[in-house]
C-alpha cells in the first residue's frame, strides 16, 4: 500500500515520490525485514552480491552528487541498525495450502496440457532481462503499480503460499531451467487461487495496464521460439483454467 500511494504522488522531470509517502516507503520497508530473521535478510544481500558488479556502486555514485549520496548511506546505516535492533529471531509458520479445492483440480489439467509446452521454453535465454521494446521507465511504472494494488489485496496466506511454491519450484529446476511437473502444478495452483481472492476488476487492471504497453511483436516473437502448435494447446488449457 505504501509503494501504490508513493507511485500516485510521483512528480517532476525525475520521477520523485512526496517526502511523505518516501518516509512511509522507508517505514513499511523496516518494518518487512525486521519481520524475518537476520539470516534471511543476509541470503538476499549476499545472493544479490554475488551476480552484481564491483563497479556498480562507484558507477551509480558517479551519476549523482558524491557527498549527498554518502549522507544518505551514513543514513541508511543508522536506519538498518534500528530495524536489527527490532528484528525477530526465528521465521514465522508456513503458510496454510488449501488441498482437495476446485482451483487445485484445474491447476492440474493445466500443468499436465501445459509442461510439454513448457519443457520446450529456452528458460536459459537472455530475452527474459531484455526491456520491453519502446516502454518509457513511466510506462512500466504505471503497470506496476496497478500489480502492486493487486498483490496488496490478495489474500495474505495464499499470497504467502504462492511464494513458498516458487521458491520450491526454484529449487528442482534442471540444467534446461525447467521445473518439475510436481512443482509447476503446484504453482499454477497457488497463481490461480491468489487470483481468486481479488476482485476480476484488481486482475484485469493489471491485463490492461500492461496489454496497453506490450508491442504485437513481443507475444509473436515468444511464438516464434517454441512449437506454435503446443503453445497454442497450452494457452487453450489456461483459458479453460
């Protein structure tokens, strides 16, 4: 909620967000972290670390003004060991998974059409870093924002079992990037019932908003690297979905 009413106040050649809802942004960010043990926080900061640049930061500070952007730092430091200082030792429950559902049946005549399909996506192709072609920073950020409003109505457990399924999925993908169909089911389960728990007006603001910023050439170029006839029987398998 934080970010969506940060979004909305955005002003300016540079896209800055009100002083105001930049506190808030701050405020609901330390108060996720400290939410999760340090350990967690430190997997994120050491896993980022290790795909990102040495140059990076000296890069990123050369784009500014030097002393404000170690003001800033001297800041943020200060600010993280408060949240340390507040944060909770052990990680909380899992999230409760539904079993037995009519969402859980669909998602498995989806993923069991669909993972022929899916096992012939090239996962390890640098096209899915690529910026969308012709869509300004402000384009994307508008998108965004209406999948953060949507996100922020879901349902918290299911949202947090539909994380939990990912990150499960992450963990049996192969050498090709594939998941197993165990785990693919089990996201397109948890996708489909976090879904549900918003209103189709939430869901498709989100289509449209990025329906509205996606060229023609993108879905034909995805086509034109897989089988068209088995991504056509999978897209027909997640219609009826």
């Amino acid at each position: 909620d934080a970010h969506h009413k940060a979004i909305g106040s955005i002003s300016g050649p540079n896209g800055v967000t009100s002083k105001a809802d930049w506190d808030a942004v701050n405020a609901a960010l330390g108060r996720v972290i400290a939410s999760v043990p340090e350990t967690t926080v430190m997997d994120v900061y050491n896993s980022v670390s290790a795909i990102t640049d040495p140059g990076v930061p000296a890069y990123m500070k050369s784009l500014v003004n030097g002393a404000d952007a170690e003001k800033a730092y001297a800041g943020f430091l200060e600010f993280k060991d408060v949240v340390k200082q507040n944060q909770v030792v052990s990680v909380g429950p899992a999230a409760i998974v539904p079993s037995g559902d009519k969402i859980g049946e669909a998602a498995k005549k989806l993923s069991a059409a669909s993972y022929p399909f899916l096992k012939e996506v090239d996962w390890l192709s640098d096209i899915y870093i690529k910026p969308l072609p012709g869509v300004t920073a402000q384009q994307a950020l508008k998108a965004i924002d209406k999948t953060i409003a949507m996100g922020s109505a879901m349902d918290g457990n299911l949202l947090k079992a539909a994380a939990e399924a990912h990150h499960k999925a992450i963990g049996s993908i192969d050498s090709k990037g594939v998941t197993s169909a165990a785990d693919y089911e089990a996201v397109n389960a948890a996708i489909g019932r976090i879904v549900a728990s918003v209103p189709t007006s939430k869901t498709m603001d989100v289509f449209n908003s990025w329906a509205s910023i996606l060229a023609g050439e993108v879905p034909n170029k995805m086509i034109s690297m897989v089988n068209p006839l088995d991504a056509n029987a999978a897209a027909k398998a997640f219609y009826e979905f």
